[in-house]
C-alpha cells in the first residue's frame, strides 16, 4: 500500500469536450473504501474530469464537492489504481483496488511500452520505491543487490562518486562494459549524468538480445531505461522530501598499529639491533599521533527535494527541484548539486500531443580533502604539530621517518575546486494518423560545461620547485538525439500486431582546453600571475551513429507470443569497408495457463520465453581506421608530426550472439512470484588494440582478434508471507550466476617462427609497480589472475616459500621468489551475486530491510604488500594481525607470517597469491523504520517519517577495508584493492515526505 501508482491514462481514451453547460450543479458526496478490507480511504483525491475543481477524503473516506450530476470523477490515491466514475445526486460508494504488481503492469522497454505478460524477452522493472532505500546522488549506486544478473562496483564512500555496472558478465576486451543508459526514450551514454534519483518513476533493465537488440551496436553491454515521473490528470499536488544524516568512515577489518604496537613489532625484528631511525627509543611507545583520527570526522548529508504536478485532459505538467549536500566522512571534500525537471504534455487536439521538457543541473566541488593514504600509511610516532601546535615542515628532522612530507603543510594553502553545468531539452511530439497508426518525434539536445581549477603555492610541496602552480580546466560536450518512428498496433480477432519502423541519429561533439602556469606570488590564483605558461593543451573529439530499424511483436489469443526486431547501424568510427553492421534478434513466449485444458488452481501464471540475437560493440578509440599523426613543439622547439597510430580500415563490429530461455510463474493468488532466466553469450569478431613491434614507432593497431563466450542463470522470488488487513510481510530474493571464458585470441610468433595463439599478461588495472597481473589464456576467465602462488612460511627458519615445477612433474617449494613460477590462481568475478530484502508493514508503521552478498570472486589486496611487508617498508606504519594469522618466531612454528626483519630483502611481500583473498561478503545496506500520518483536515495526503541506516554492518574474512572495491576512474570493476581504499561510509538519515 506504500508503493507509488503505476497506473496510466491512455490521451486517446480523454474525452477533452467540455462539460455540458445546461447540466445541473449538484452537492456530489460519496464515500471511498479499499475494495479488499472495506476501509475508509483517508485523503484519496476526488476531481472533476476536464476541470481543476476537486477535493479529498475526510477521516471517514467521505467526500463532498460542487459538480454537475453527469460529469465525471476520476479518483485516484497513492497505491491504488485510478478510476473514473459518474458523479450522481445520489451519495454513491465507491470502492479502489491496490495497485499492486500484476501481469498487466505497463512497462517502458526499448522505444515502447508492453504489458509485462507479453515479455518475450530478459527484463526486470524495478519502482521508484524500491530504488531509494540508500542516500545518493548517483543513480548507478541504486541498483546494488536489486536486480538478478546485474553486477555492480559502488563507488567509494567519497561523496558523489559513481559505481560501475555490468550486466550479464564481460563481453568485451578492450571496450567498455558499461550499459547504455536510456532516459525518456532518449539515448544519453554509458552513465546517467547528473540525473536526480528523486526524479525516477521506474528503471527498467534489458539483459537478453530480444531485448536489447533493438539498440544495436549501442545494446551491447545491455541497456538501463529510466522513467522519469510525470504529470497525471488530477487536482494538482504538491510533494516534498526532507533527509539529514550524519556518516561515518569504516576500515573494515584492516586496523593499523599505534605506537606502543609499533614500537613492540620493530623491537622483535630478529635484526632489530640493525634499526637505523634518526630516533629510535623505548619513548616511541608513548608517541601516538592518530592519523584516522585526524583526517575523519562525522560527515553531513542533507538532501531536499520538491514537485508539483497536476493538470487536465488537454495540459499537464510535472515540475521539480531539488538540491543534495554532503560533506565528505574524510574531512575537506564538499559536495553539492542543484536539480531542476520539467515536462509538460499538452493536447491540443485529439490527433495531436506535444511534450516539451527540459532539465538541468550545476554540480560544485571543493576539495582540500585530507590524505585517505595517510590514514593508513604515516608512522604514528610522527605528528604533523610541533610541541607548540604549529605544524611542521615536510621532510622534518623530528620525525623518525625524516624524508616524508607533511601534507596538512600543503593544505594550509592548496586546493582545487570544480564546476559542472548540464542540461538537457526535448521536443517530442506524437501524431495519430489513425486509431492504429501514431508517429512519434523525439528530439534532444544536451549540453555539457565543466570547469576546474587548482592552486599548488610555491610554499608547497606540489609547488616549491616551479614556484606555484596553477591549473585551469574547460570542458565543452554537446549530444544531439533524434528518434522519428512509426507505431503500428493492430488488433483483429484473437490476433494483435505492433510494429514499429523508425531512423535515429546521435552524435557527440567534446572540446577540452588544458592550461598550467608556473612561478607566481603566493596569494595569487590567476593565470595572469604566472610567470611560465608551463602547458598549453586542448582537443576536439566528434562521433556519430545513425540507424535504421523495425521491431514487429505478435500476440494470439493472449497465449502465444512473437518477437522480431531488425537493426541497421552505422558508425563513424569504422572505416568504409565495413561502416555499417546489421543486428537481430527472435523471440517467442507461450503463457501455458491461458490454455484451456491448463487447470491447477494454485497457478496463477505459466509462461516460458525463448530469444536468439546479436548486439554489436565499436572500438572505444574514436579514429581507428585512420593513419594519425602527433603534431608537438618537440622537435627544435618547433612543431612537428610523428605517426602516432596506424589505421585500419577493415576493422569491423564485434557481436555478441546471444541465446536465452525463461520461466515466468506466480502461485497461490499471486502471492508468490518466479522468475528464471537461462542465457549463453558468444561474441566474436572482439575489438583489440594488439602490440605489433615498435619500428614505426607505433606501438599497437587495432585488429578484430578473438572470440570469448559468457553463461549464466538468474533466479527472482518474491513472496508474500503475510497478506492482512492490518499486516504485511513480503520477501524478494535474487541470485546472478556468470562465467566467463576466452575462447580465441591473437596469433603471435614463437621460438621457431611460427604464429600461434600463446596466453597474453595484462595488468589488474590499479596502475601500480609490482602489483598482480592477470592473464587472457583460452579456456579461463577474461579477469584471472596470474601470481606466483604462495606456499606458506618454511616452519623451519621462517622464510617465505612459493611454488615452481618440479622436474619430475608437479609441485615443489622454494624461498627464491625467481625460482618461483606463474599460476592461474582464480578469477575477480564472484561465483553468485545479488541481495535480499524483506518489508514487514503493521498499520501505517513499516519497517524494511535490504542485503547484499556476494561469494566465490577473489581480490588481490595490494594494500597488504605494503602495510603487511614483514619489515621490508621501514617507512610506513603497518597492520595488525588479524585473529588467526600469526607470526613466526623459532622452528617449528607453523604461522601464517614469516620472520620479521628490519629492511627486509627476502621478497615476501611481492605480488604473490599470498595477498590474494576471498571476496566472499553479506552486507545490510539499509533498514527502514516509517510511519504514515493521515491529515485529510490539513488537506495533507499523505505524511511520511522515517529514520534510514545504510551500511550498518559487513560480515566478511577479508582483511582490507572493504570487500565491494571502488570502481576506477574510468567506472571500470576492479578487482583489486590499493593502498588508498575510500570505504562505502556508514550513514543514519532521518527524513520526511509530505504530500498535499
């Protein structure tokens, strides 16, 4: 009963003529119940259909409003399904059915809407409701745990910071993996920009090639479509939100030692008498200078949200604002962004409908953030105060580590700022030809304006060798969108037809000026100052995509169901031997208890899916077919050109060939709901940038090269436990399963001249020397690790010990990490992955829960080689053992740490398997405590409290900070943890939502 209405008015069913003025005007009351208790509906709304004249419900459900007998009432209530009805003389009952999720529910899927019975394809829906359990600015973040199939990364705990999202698994090398994002049917990107979650009506995901095949080469990494909320015909309402919280930061299970322990683990080095620190004295135990402490505080967050909404059968409008503040759980980082929305949908005759949109946003940044890495590296026993409380310089003689900076020195002074600017504008309009043919325009226009600026004073460590430094930043982008189709919908018979054809073009056009100035005086932040134009930079980046496509959907007597959809696209960055590429997909659905001779009274719906398609994918350089040029100053001071790349012309679309089969089934009066999902992803033809021999100087060329294939299965439950008058309790569950496997890659020559398919190294992404590598070998995951694999600690004198082969045939062990070979030692990619969520409603009280797990993947946790060195770093503090880790102090111990030494040299802490450790986790991402206020005598709908905590607990082995790593900058999924995790913080929001 809490769940937003997903009702809509079809504008062809509106009768827009205006009431009869001869009509008699009459006392119109009546009385509004719940169909299924048979309660009184306080503060439901009651309009006069054509007019702004309404009212709402009293306490009793009663109603009472001056209207003519004859016109007619649309009554509508959150929760509820809107109806229509006669206004009579009379007072009259009228009685409103939960609109609660059904197999008639309307959902938005690629360039229509369908009923959801009629799915032929791999989709979940999800509500606005659902989706707003967590406090965030960035729509990705929403999305963790709640959809089968649908991995995703979060960001860091540093306000704003987005997450990484892939569906169904890895299918590409050297692309992106991130979905397409469609947001009211116009094509936006692989991110959702600066859209407010408060905006979100509903989000619908495309996971399978009946599906997604409709977007092409743009519905490869699989496609999100979000719904913003629109004007309905009513009284206009007006809702308000309110949230403040406080935040905090977690280090997970990764705890770094104070003084005392510091000073104790130093002491027992079995070379301890070999300790050169400038201070090294029994007094560094008393030295205990909490950096965690220093840089984290109780971070703010504060987000506020309007709209008003309203309208009649000939104009309606839906206008929103909204504004998000946090202040970052590491102190110095500010964040906050402004919102506005608005959509009007205007009908001024009844062939032709008009709706006009626009949205904007301004995203300000102001970073003098405290150093997340000196939380965990800087030795306790040097503090960034004198005894006097004045700070110290870097490279202090006090410290024991006397070649470190101070970096609270710096920020005395240095800090950058930013500015983001985005708006989006739509015409879109739709014409009915006839009642079964419509054309619909969709026309888009989005600008982007980013700005930057940083200040590094010649007093700082960052600016004492060039005298200052200043740094300025601009960034222009411009995407237009235009979608022009025709939809078909037919019914004849038992037989219905829709069908679409339409053409669509998008293009994107980026230009970014990169400016650094040097030697000012301090004080001085303009570029006018500097003495030295230290770098002058900038670019111009263009791209575009223009497509043909039809989709046709047939349905027979609402029990056999067909799909086909058919894509042309062509892209700018092919060259002419293959611009464009042809796309597919077939699907079919058979609802088996809507056969006649199908008679189990506990089924309510049986329906079984099958789908065969191809997406596409383009390369992630915009320019590979051509032979570029480097122009730079470089030669002589004088500009010159140097081959920078070489083209290739042939290049040509990687697919992905995708099967699939799915059940659809709900029980016992629809209190309980299935969904299973099988599928098996072959892509060919798959995009790489290959090394080639550097004589040109060119380094690499992209090829079309290999061949990779990902499976899986997705499972959805949803039951209703308790279904009362006055109690509720339901409970949802998912599970994604993936595997990954390369099938074919890139021939290379071998020793005796002859081209074969040989494993390739890459990196884990973090960008780091001596960090993990991974490996593309044919028949393993696309992200497994490759590690000399750890064999504990020698019992005997403490020594680490690897593997290698032994001559006679498997394994044997040695401290030479030289001597120590290469293993495949699993993969980043979890085994199963989703969440659970349960809501429990008692009256107007509810109380929800939602969890996150994820088992089998595995991380490489960098962090520990160096804040678990066994003495090698000297220079950074180190971590504690966690409880069953020990360490080895004479022979015969059987520990899990070997030996500690001072400058320890004997590369136990080099990328090994020795750090690589499970991913495995259970997390409660929120609970929920409410209560509805029913304040009909105020003219309130609805009044909302409610008290939300997010991140409260993790229960996991891993030892770092937390196990769901940060995506990368680029919004890439790592699997492997830095030295400088910013962790997922732990938030307590109160807040309101009010209605009226």
């Amino acid at each position: 009963m809490l769940s937003n209405p997903s009702f809509s008015l079809s504008t062809g069913d509106i009768d827009i003529s205006l009431p009869n003025v001869t009509q008699q005007v009459a006392k119109i009351k009546g009385k509004i119940l719940d169909t299924k208790t048979g309660e009184a509906i306080i503060g439901a709304n009651v309009l006069v259909k054509g007019t702004t004249n309404g009212t709402i419900t009293n306490f009793d459900g009663e109603y009472e409003l001056d209207a003519p007998v004859g016109s007619t009432l649309i009554i509508s209530y959150i929760g509820y399904k809107s109806i229509e009805v006669k206004a009579i003389a009379e007072p009259q009952t009228i009685k409103l059915a939960e609109d609660s999720e059904t197999l008639d529910e309307v959902i938005v899927v690629g360039y229509t809407t369908q009923r959801k019975e009629s799915l032929t394809g791999s989709m979940s829906n999800i509500k606005s409701d659902k989706l707003k359990d967590i406090t965030t600015p960035s729509v990705e973040n929403m999305l963790n745990g709640k959809v089968p199939g649908v991995y995703v990364a979060p960001g860091s705990g540093q306000p704003g910071s987005n997450g990484a999202v892939v569906i169904r698994g890895q299918a590409t090398l050297n692309g992106g993996t991130s979905p397409l994002w469609v947001i009211d049917g116009v094509i936006v990107g692989s991110d959702a920009g600066q859209l407010n979650p408060a905006d979100i009506e509903s989000m619908t995901i495309l996971k399978d090639a009946a599906s997604t095949a409709i977007y092409g080469s743009q519905g490869a990494n699989g496609v999100i479509i979000v719904t913003t909320k629109n004007a309905r015909v009513e009284k206009m309402s007006i809702n308000a939100s309110i949230k403040m919280g406080i935040s905090s930061l977690n280090n997970g299970n990764l705890e770094v030692m104070n003084g005392a322990e510091l000073y104790d683990y130093y002491t027992s080095f079995q070379n301890a008498n070999e300790i050169a620190f400038p201070r090294w004295n029994a007094d560094l135990r008393n030295s205990n200078f909490d950096w965690w402490d220093l840089a984290t505080q109780s971070g703010f967050t504060q987000d506020y949200n309007i709209s008003l909404q309203g309208g009649n059968e000939k104009i309606q409008s839906y206008l929103s604002l909204g504004y998000y503040d946090e202040e970052g759980a590491v102190k110095g980082y500010d964040y906050s962004r402004y919102n506005f929305r608005f959509k009007t949908s205007y009908k001024p005759y009844d062939w032709l409908t008009i709706k006009p949109s626009l949205s904007g946003s301004r995203r300000d940044i102001e970073d003098r953030q405290y150093s997340v890495t000196a939380m965990y590296s800087m030795l306790p026993w040097d503090s960034p105060y004198d005894e006097n409380g004045n700070l110290v310089p870097h490279r202090y003689s006090g410290w024991v580590n006397s070649q470190q900076t101070n970096y609270l020195y710096d920020l005395q002074w240095n800090y950058s700022e930013s500015t983001y600017y985005e708006f989006m504008g739509s015409f879109d309009f739709d014409v009915k030809i006839t009642d079964w043919l419509t054309f619909q325009s969709l026309n888009n226009y989005k600008y982007v304006n980013s700005t930057s600026h940083s200040y590094a004073d010649p007093r700082s460590n960052a600016g004492e060798n060039v005298n200052g430094r200043l740094t300025e930043w601009r960034a222009e982008v411009v995407r237009r969108y235009t979608n022009q189709k025709l939809l078909i919908n037919k019914t004849f018979g038992k037989h219905s037809i829709n069908g679409l054809l339409a053409y669509e073009f998008n293009d994107y056009w980026y230009k970014n000026l990169d400016v650094y100035g040097t030697g000012f005086v301090p004080g001085f932040e303009i570029l006018d100052v500097v003495a030295k134009p230290e770098r002058t930079k900038g670019g111009i980046s263009e791209w575009a995509v223009q497509s043909y496509f039809t989709q046709w959907k047939y349905a027979y007597d609402n029990k056999y169901l067909g799909e086909i959809s058919l894509r042309r696209d062509g892209a700018s960055n092919f060259g002419d031997n293959a611009k464009y590429g042809n796309f597919f997909s077939i699907s079919g659905g058979w609802i088996i208890s809507h056969e006649n001779w199908f008679n189990v009274p506990w089924i309510d719906n049986l329906k079984i899916r099958a789908s065969y398609g191809s997406v596409g994918n383009r390369p992630s350089s915009l320019y590979p077919q051509y032979d570029l040029y480097s122009v730079s100053s470089s030669y002589n001071e004088n500009s010159g050109a140097l081959i920078s790349s070489i083209g290739n012309k042939d290049l040509t679309w990687e697919k992905t060939y995708t099967t699939g089969i799915g059940l659809d089934a709900s029980f016992l009066q629809n209190r309980l709901r299935l969904t299973f999902d099988y599928y098996l992803k072959k892509t060919d033809n798959i995009l790489y940038n290959v090394p080639v021999t550097g004589i040109t100087g060119v380094t690499r060329v992209w090829r079309n090269i290999g061949k990779m294939k990902n499976k899986g299965y997705e499972i959805a439950i949803r039951g209703d436990i308790i279904r009362t008058k006055d109690w509720y309790w339901g409970v949802d569950l998912n599970i994604g399963h993936n595997s990954n496997e390369l099938r074919d890659l890139y021939k290379q020559k071998d020793t005796n001249g002859n081209y074969v398919v040989k494993p390739v190294i890459i990196s884990d992404g973090l960008n780091i020397a001596g960090t993990a590598q991974r490996v593309l070998e044919i028949g393993y995951p696309v992200d497994t690790y490759y590690l000399k694999d750890w064999a504990g600690v020698n019992p005997e004198n403490g020594a680490p010990m690897w593997y290698k082969d032994a001559e006679g045939g498997g394994k044997e062990t040695t401290s030479d990490y030289t001597e120590a070979d290469y293993y495949k030692c699993g993969s980043a990619s979890p085994d199963l992955f989703g969440g659970f969520s349960t809501t429990l409603t008692w009256k107007n009280f509810d109380l929800g829960a939602v969890f996150g797990y994820s088992i089998g993947g595995k991380i490489y946790n960098y962090s520990r080689q160096e804040y678990d060195s066994d003495g090698t770093y000297t220079d950074r503090n180190q971590m504690k053992l966690k409880s069953g880790w020990s360490r080895w102090e004479k022979p015969g111990d059987i520990a899990t740490h070997l030996v500690a030494k001072y400058n320890n040299q004997d590369k136990g802490n080099s990328a090994s398997s020795r750090y690589l450790e499970d991913s495995d986790y259970l997390k409660l991402r929120s609970l929920t405590l409410g209560y509805n206020f029913k304040l009909p005598q105020y003219g309130i709908q609805n009044l909302r409290i409610f008290f939300n905590g997010e991140n409260l607990f993790t229960i996991t082995d891993y030892s770092g900070v937390d196990p769901e790593i940060p995506a990368s900058d680029e919004g890439a999924v790592m699997g492997s943890a830095g030295p400088a995790v910013y962790p997922s913080v732990r938030k307590f929001m109160f807040g309101l939502n009010l209605t009226f």
